[in-house]
C-alpha cells in the first residue's frame, strides 16, 4: 500500500497556488491589462509590424515568468489574436509567439510552472537561489526561440500597419491596481514569501478593489467559476498517479539513462524528458525523472536539465502541455485553425536547438 500522504502534503501548496494565481490572471483580464498592454505596444511599435511582434513577444515572456505558462496560452494568446485582427495584419506569428513562449519562457521563476515549484523544493533552494541557477538557461532558450520565431514568420512580419488612435476604453484604476498585483508577485516570492501566500494577497487586493469598482465581477459564484477546476482535478490525479509510479520506474529509468552529470549524460536525460513530456504530458514526465535526476551525481544540473527537457520539450504534440490545448481552443473560437500535424512540424524547427541551448547552459554556468 504506497502511502500518499507525504506526496500531499509536498504538492498542497502548488495545487493552491495553481488556483489563487488563475485567479489573479482572470481578474486581471477582468480589469482590462492585458488588452491595455497590447494596445499600448501596439501604439509604441509605431506601425511597424517587426516591432510589435517584438514587443508582444516580450510581453508574453512576462507574463509567463509572473503569471505561469497557462496564463499566455489561455488570456494573451486571444488578444495578440484579436489584436492582429484589428490591425490586419498575419495572426499565425503571434498565436505561435504565445504558445511557444508560454512553455520555453516557464524557466526562470519558481512560479512560471508547476515543475519549477516541484523542483525548488525538492532542491531547498531559496527562489532567489533558483533563478541564478535558471537565468543562463532561460536565456539561451529564449534566444533560439525568439530567433526561430523571426525567421519562420519572417515574411508576414514585413510592412506597416496604421496605429490605433486610442486605448481601449476601460475601468484604468482597476487595471492599474492589477497592473501593480502582477507586477509585484515575482519580487515577492523571490524575497522569500510562499508562492500560494503572494498570490493569495494578490486575490485578495483584487477582490477588494472590484467589490468597491465592479462587484458583480467578484460575486461568489463568479469566483467560483473561474476556479480551473478540471486543471486542478487532471493535476491532482498525475500527482497522485505519478507520484506512485515514480518510486517503482526509479531503478529501471537510472539503469537506462544513467546517473552522471556529464555531456552525454545530460544530453540522454533531455532527450528522454523531450519524449516523455510530449507522449505523457510534461508533469507526469517531470514527476518520473525527478527521482533519477537527484539519485546521480550533479543532482543540481541534472534536475536542472530534467527542468529543460519537459518545460521547453512539449512542443511537438498538442498534449504534451495542458497550456497547448488550451491554446488550441482559443484560437480555434478566433478563427485560427492549427492542425496536429502542423503543430508538430512547427515544433520540430524549434525543440531541439531550443532544448540544446538550454542544456549547454546548465553545462556551462
């Protein structure tokens, strides 16, 4: 009889904050920043389509770092849709911009995905020892992914197209407090404060703020709604299943892909993480390798590039990340229809290289 109780007591906090963070994701859609933000880089580009695809990559890159990998799929994604709508110009570069960057961005903070969350405790590191140990990574990642992007969309991101002549209209208070909740939650949680805890205190600033602003927003059965109950019953489920599994395969999975810190070794390691995030889903995949990259030597390295492999990894079939899917539903309700097979081939330009870049980093720093 495996006794689960230590596995939920290690993932409580994270399936908690999951909850508080979607929360203040959704509220912050509510009061209008995310569109806010993407018509004022709209205006900023000047009319040059280059420049807005810059500055939207940009913003998907934060707000993955401070709102989690499901938060650009699920609420930026649709506005850089709606935004290329609005302005005519080619909206495939930014609904691959979004989903792209919702995983390979998920690296540097303790909060940008559940794996990290695991994977900083499981390490005891303080958030701020965590991105020291990210950031080289991270930035290798992105600068493949940001370049893979430019040069597959290359052709529709030539010309113009005309500025909009005003903001949207919206409650700017309310986005402004949001604007502040977001901008504040990764400064906290890197100072030390419990991820579920900063993201708790945003809810509730938020909350505060439309009750007086907007209450029907905040009306209870609202909130209730907004809850990501399937996401929080599939996650709930691979931790109980895989958290089992794992103990069992731990032998097996060392024998195979061994327990060393060296080139091969790690290359072996994320290579299998690669594969097993794409045909499992990369929580899963993330709960199974754990244990073989913290048996070896270069435990640091090795969970780092476990890290690598199943947040950067997922891009090659659509259920490799629930952030995927989700994003395949939003553009498909906008109009933009991406195929399996698509999909897959798009990711295929960009895993690998994306992946290497970012192992070569653990190797290096």
């Amino acid at each position: 009889m495996i006794d689960l109780l230590p596995l939920a007591e290690r993932v409580w906090p994270v399936l908690l904050f999951l909850v508080l963070v979607q929360l203040v994701a959704d509220l912050s859609d509510d009061a209008g920043l995310f569109d806010l933000a993407a018509h004022v880089a709209a205006t900023l580009a000047g009319g040059r389509t280059v420049v807005l695809f810059g500055l939207f990559c940009a913003l998907a890159t934060v707000t993955t770092w401070l709102l989690s990998i499901d938060t650009t799929a699920v609420l930026l994604a649709p506005i850089g849709l709606t935004l290329a709508r609005e302005l005519r110009i080619p909206p495939l570069p930014f609904a691959f911009a979004a989903v792209w960057l919702a995983s390979t961005a998920s690296l540097l903070l303790p909060i940008s995905n559940l794996t990290n969350l695991l994977a900083i405790e499981r390490l005891s590191l303080h958030p701020h020892e965590f991105v020291q140990a990210t950031w080289a990574p991270q930035l290798a990642v992105l600068a493949v992914v940001v370049a893979g992007l430019l040069a597959r969309h290359r052709a529709d991101l030539r010309g113009r197209y005309e500025v909009p002549g005003m903001l949207p209209a919206g409650d700017r208070v309310l986005a402004g407090v949001a604007g502040a909740v977001v901008v504040l939650l990764a400064p906290a949680v890197v100072l030390g404060v419990e991820p579920w805890l900063a993201a708790g205190v945003g809810v509730l600033v938020l909350v505060a703020c439309f009750a007086v602003r907007r209450p029907a927003l905040v009306a209870p059965h609202r909130l209730l709604g907004l809850v990501p109950w399937s996401v929080l019953a599939l996650a709930t489920v691979l931790f109980a299943v895989l958290g089992s599994l794992g103990p069992r395969l731990e032998p097996w999975l060392g024998d195979v892909l061994g327990r060393g810190d060296s080139a091969g070794d790690l290359a072996t390691l994320a290579g299998a993480g690669v594969l097993l995030a794409n045909g499992a889903n990369n929580l899963p995949a993330y709960l199974l390798l754990e244990p073989v990259a913290l048996a070896g030597a270069g435990g640091v390295d090795r969970l780092l590039t476990t890290l690598v492999a199943v947040n950067v990894g997922p891009l090659l079939l659509t259920w490799g990340a629930l952030a995927n899917l989700l994003w395949l539903r939003a553009c498909r309700r906008r109009g933009v229809v991406v195929t399996a097979r698509r999909f897959a081939r798009e990711g295929l330009l960009v895993v690998p290289l994306a992946v290497a870049a970012g192992v070569a980093a653990v190797l290096w720093w």
